[in-house]
C-alpha cells in the first residue's frame, strides 16, 4: 500500500519526496544541513519555494498524538511549531520507527539549548532561558497541556529583543486536558522536567569533559521555581473592598505587562452584602503587546520584540504631539513609513543580518543605553553609527 499523505493547505503536496524509504537513505537535492538538538527520532530540514520544512520520522500512534496536539495548539496560538502535514503507511508495521512522518514549518531564527549554552555571554542569558522556559510550561498549562516528556531538547529558542522566547517542538507524549489540569499533572510534568533537564545538563558536562559534580544538575529545580512564582502570579484571586475598583485595572495591566491577554473578570462576592469580591481573571495567551502592535501598524513581531518596538512608536506619538486618538493613529502610519520601514532596509542591508526584527530591537536597546549614558535622547541616527562601530553587540543579559 503507498503512503498516505495529509498535507495541509499553502505548502507543497510533499510527493516528491521517496517516502517508502528511511530519512536516512533519503539522497534529495532540496535537503539542508541545519543545527538542531538531541531527539530520539531522526529529523531532516528540506527547502521548498514554499518554505523551509523539517520532517521527523516516527511510529504511526505518536506521529498522529503529535500532528493532533500541535493542530490544536495552533488554534489556541499557544508558543508550539506549525505542523503541516502527516504520513502514514511508510512501511507495513505501525511501530516501525520509519511507519510515519511528521511535517512541521522550520521556525525562522531559532535555535536549540545547546548552541545557546555553548555561546558567548551565555552567563548573562542563564536567567533569561530559565525564565522564558518556566514561562513556555506557564502557558501550556493555562492551555490545559500536560507535556509529559518536557526537555531541554524539546524546546527551540528564538531571541525576543531583549529576552529569549521557547517553542515546544515535540508533541507526542502531549495531552490537552479541556476542563484544564490538576495540581497533581502540573506537578508531575515538573518532576518530568526536572529530570529530563539534569539529564541534559549531564550530557553536556560529558561531551565537554566536565566533572558531573561541576554539571548545573539543578537547572531544571530553578526553572521550577521560577514557574510556580509565575504560576501563582497568573492565577490568584484578590479580595477588593468596595472603594478598590481600580484594582482591578491594575491587576489586568500587571498581566500585560507580562505579555498576558486578560479574556474574563470573574466577581464574585465574598459574603451576602456583595460589598467585598473576590477578583479572578482568565488569562489567555502571552499576545498582547504583539496583537497592539500589529493592530496599530501592521508589524508583525516576537511578544517581547514588539514591546519595545511599540515604546518606539509611543515615543514617536509623544514627540509629534500626536495626543487624540486619530492622531496617534496617523502618527503610527508615518512612523512606520517615515522611521521604522527605512531603517529595516538599512539594517537588511547590513553583513550577517539574520533576523532584522531583532537587530531593529538591538539598535533600540543601545540608543536607550547611549540616551541614559548622555542624559538626552541621541537619536536613532547617532545609535545606529556608534553601534555599528562598536560591532553590532547584542545585549547579554
């Protein structure tokens, strides 16, 4: 019997590839050699007008547990690669290692643990990958996710202006619970972490020649904690008196502030008077600065990214004395034309320019430093000639 493709609408149909065979016989002129991280499966990177596309072979249950999770983790726009497409009947044993494939969209810019860790400066990124990692299991579990499986390995990582985002990659041990999870299964995917992640750390001091005892084998408790302090930040419910409304718009901006989409405020009152309420807020996904932002430009940026893209702008509005609403919407056109589209094609045009969101938000961070540094605003134009003769750092923590 042939293979059974499912291919997702807007890539290729994926036929020209010889499915009956094992990706690691696979002799394809369209193949590409691209870092990637640990995984029990074997994985390939193909390059198509289309995009460029990984393929990890597997055996048929966990292949279809992974391409599900992942459709519907892209419908709650949870941080999780796009899958495209699904094959089955590789071979005649649904267990058989090569019995299925997953296709997923290679996510532009990223990265795996270890070539962060191996970096330059990754001192001052530890706490930024342990605080984006707590916050990638925050938000799968608001999304009702239990991973079962979470890694090191089985994260990318993208920087995010100043920050570092994680994207799930590996699915297949994944469940999506609806009525949301238990304290007992968020517990549990810790302890899961935790282990997976002194693993990890183990296998790096191994090939690097280091100690075991010198392997940060506790990573993965830091990272814990770190998710329960958010965890509980997310999720409390406050009491308000009868004269604290306005707490409950400082609860919500806190929330943005975080990146949180705030979806419902549940009241409810403490006793038969009403006059006290306990205050709960459904929290959504970590959008809100990347949705203000497209919204009031149509830039599309990483969360973090787009918070500081979005001071640019807010500074922008404030300097043109663009201060009713219509006003600061047409200030928001100019500025994109007149500020923020120019210099993306000078940064474009720059040697090594990879990501040029990101190098836009680099150049924003060291006109901030140089501005403090003088005691006035610099200017982007000043920024961007110091930066350049300085070597086009990037922030380190």
């Amino acid at each position: 019997m042939p293979p059974e493709l499912t291919i997702r609408a807007g890539h290729p149909d994926f036929l020209d590839l010889p499915w009956g065979i094992s990706l690691q016989e696979w002799e394809v002129g369209n193949r590409v050699d691209l870092p990637k991280g640990i995984s029990r499966h074997e994985v390939r990177f193909f390059q198509y007008p289309q995009g460029l596309y990984a393929i990890k072979e597997l055996p048929v249950r966990p292949a279809r547990q992974d391409y599900g999770v992942l459709r519907q983790l892209e419908s709650y726009g949870a941080p999780a690669v796009r899958p495209v497409g699904l094959v089955e009947n590789r071979s005649g044993d649904p267990h058989d290692e090569r019995s299925a494939a997953l296709i997923t969209a290679y996510e532009p810019f990223s990265f795996s643990y270890r070539e962060l860790i191996a970096g330059a400066g990754f001192g001052g990124r530890r706490n930024q990958l342990l605080d984006a990692f707590a916050m990638l299991l925050v938000e799968l579990h608001l999304a009702g996710v239990f991973w079962g499986d979470c890694s090191l390995s089985n994260v990318l990582y993208r920087f995010d202006a100043e920050a570092i985002e994680t994207i799930m990659v590996d699915a297949e041990t994944a469940s999506i619970f609806e009525a949301g999870l238990t304290d007992g299964r968020r517990e549990e995917d810790l302890q899961i972490m935790i282990i997976n992640v002194a693993g990890g750390m183990a296998d790096i001091a191994s090939a690097s020649g280091v100690d075991i005892d010198e392997a940060d084998l506790h990573l993965g408790e830091d990272i814990a904690d770190r998710y329960r302090g958010l965890w509980d930040e997310v999720n409390r419910t406050d009491i308000i008196g009868p004269e604290e409304r306005y707490r409950i718009r400082e609860r919500i901006e806190t929330l943005n502030e975080m990146g949180f989409d705030v979806e419902e405020v549940d009241l409810i009152p403490v006793d038969e008077t009403g006059s006290r309420l306990h205050v709960k807020l459904q929290v959504g996904g970590r959008t809100f600065h990347q949705r203000r932002l497209k919204n009031l430009t149509g830039v599309e940026a990483l969360e973090q990214q787009a918070r500081q893209i979005l001071s640019d702008l807010y500074y922008y509005q404030t300097k043109t004395g663009s201060t009713t609403p219509t006003g600061k919407n047409i200030a928001a056109i100019q500025w994109r034309v007149n500020e923020f589209e120019p210099m993306m094609e000078r940064l474009r045009n720059l040697d090594h320019v990879r990501d040029p969101i990101q190098t836009y938000c680099d150049l924003l961070y060291h006109r901030f430093n140089m501005s403090v540094g003088a005691g006035h605003d610099v200017g982007t134009e000043a920024a961007l000639e110091d930066w350049t003769e300085r070597g086009r750092r990037r922030p380190t923590c």
